[in-house]
C-alpha cells in the first residue's frame, strides 16, 4: 500500500501549472486568473519579515479581492535544525507537490479536510527550494484555540466528540496523518452547529485500506502528547477530554 505519487495532482484536471524564472506554481483553475498576483505575494512572503499565525508562526491569508480568499502555509521546519534552515528543503519531489496530491485524493475520498488549491514552488539550486501550500480560507480557529475561548462543558464536549469524528473518518479512508496535534485541528462553525476538518497533511500517508490500529494508535499518542506539552496541568483539557480524543 503506498502513497499515491506527486504526479496525481498532474492528472487533475482542476489544476495548471505556471512557471516563472525559478518559481514553479500548480493553482486551481478556478483562480488561475490570479496565478500572477498569487505569485506575486508569496513571492514577497519569502522575504518578508513578519510572522504568521500558527504554530510555527507560517500561516497567511492572502486577499483575491473578489470576495474569496487563500489560506498559504509556508513550509517551515521543527527542531534543531530550523536555527540553521528553516524554510530550505532538500530534494528533487518537492513535499508542497506531495501534499497536494495527498490532500486532493484525501478530499476525494470524503475526508474532511480544507479544499486545496495549490502550491508554489521556489527553487534555489537543483535539489534546494522553498515552498508553499494553498487552501481555501476557512473561517474558525484550531482546537487549542476553541478550547481555550469557550468554557461551556456542553458544547466543548460536543466539538471534542466532532473532532474524533474526524479522525475516525481520516482513518477509516485510509490516512494517516503526519503530524497530528491541537494545532491541525480547525474548528468551524455555521450557525449554531461545530463541525472540524484536519488540516496540514505535509508527511501525512494514504493507503488503500482503512490504517492499522498500531497507526491509529501513533497518531493518538501524537495528539495526547501536543496536548500535554500545551496544557500541562489539564485546566483546559482534563482526563475525560483526552479520552474523547485518543480512545480506540
């Protein structure tokens, strides 16, 4: 069972690709219209100096002026290593390319998860690059986020319920996720109802087959562990509620 190949987005008929000097961007054709002025402000976020939103402080809205609007991850590592290279990847099947892929076979297969609009790619040498992942902007905030702002236990527990909905879908379809944590989590709302969608499948894997329960279990350790580090003495987040989010 393997993940399907970057060249999945190619086949899309959705996508087009347009190149530019060094910098290689596959955007939906609903907003090919914008490919220049996409182009554009991605290119500027590269060097710019302010910080997104987020947890790695990556995350941009960028404003198409008709109404509809991006929401644009640059590509930032963890670790040790970001000191040294933080937004410069090695390789020549660039990760943006094939989370793109993931996400649009992920959305196919009726996983919840936000409409993918594209990726931009900036090469600085052969196997060195920059990059960035397209969305649709979704109205909400994460998970951390909603359990922080709202402290009615009845509708927290439902929108914890609505996340592990998510998950089992996620996994019954056949993804697993890369990095599961609080932050990969989006909560939305439409009048009085929460629904979540999951977000940022950079790394993430798609099978043919529902994954394993050794799997599901890694990606509720993943997420019990992102919620300890972030509320480590429960207050927002108490045993019942990690039970919601982690039981088989």
């Amino acid at each position: 069972m393997r993940p399907p190949s970057q060249l999945k987005w190619r086949a899309d008929p959705n996508f087009t690709t347009f190149k530019v000097k060094r910098r290689e961007l596959v955007i939906h054709r609903d907003i090919a219209s914008q490919a220049a002025r996409v182009m554009r402000e991605l290119g500027e976020l590269t060097s710019a100096m302010e910080a997104g939103a987020g947890n790695r402080q990556s995350a941009y809205r960028l404003d198409l002026g008709d109404g509809r609007g991006l929401f644009a991850r640059r590509c930032r590592r963890g670790g040790l290593i970001a000191s040294i290279l933080s937004d410069v990847y090695f390789g020549i099947t660039p990760r943006p390319l094939t989370e793109l892929a993931v996400t649009i076979e992920a959305m196919r297969r009726g996983i919840p998860v936000a409409k993918p609009m594209g990726a931009m790619i900036e090469w600085l040498s052969p196997v060195l690059y920059r990059g960035f992942f397209l969305t649709r902007a979704v109205r909400g905030m994460t998970l951390w986020e909603f359990v922080k702002a709202d402290d009615d236990p009845t509708v927290r527990r439902h929108v914890l319920e609505q996340a592990r909905a998510a998950i089992d879908i996620m996994h019954s379809k056949g993804l697993f996720h890369g990095d599961l944590n609080l932050h990969n989590l989006l909560v939305t709302q439409a009048r009085d109802s929460f629904s979540v969608i999951i977000i940022d499948l950079d790394k993430s894997r798609l099978f043919d087959a529902p994954v394993s329960v050794a799997m599901r279990r890694a990606n509720a350790a993943r997420l019990i562990r992102s919620a300890r580090k972030l509320d480590p003495s429960g207050k927002f987040l108490d045993a019942a509620a990690l039970w919601i989010l982690s039981r088989d």
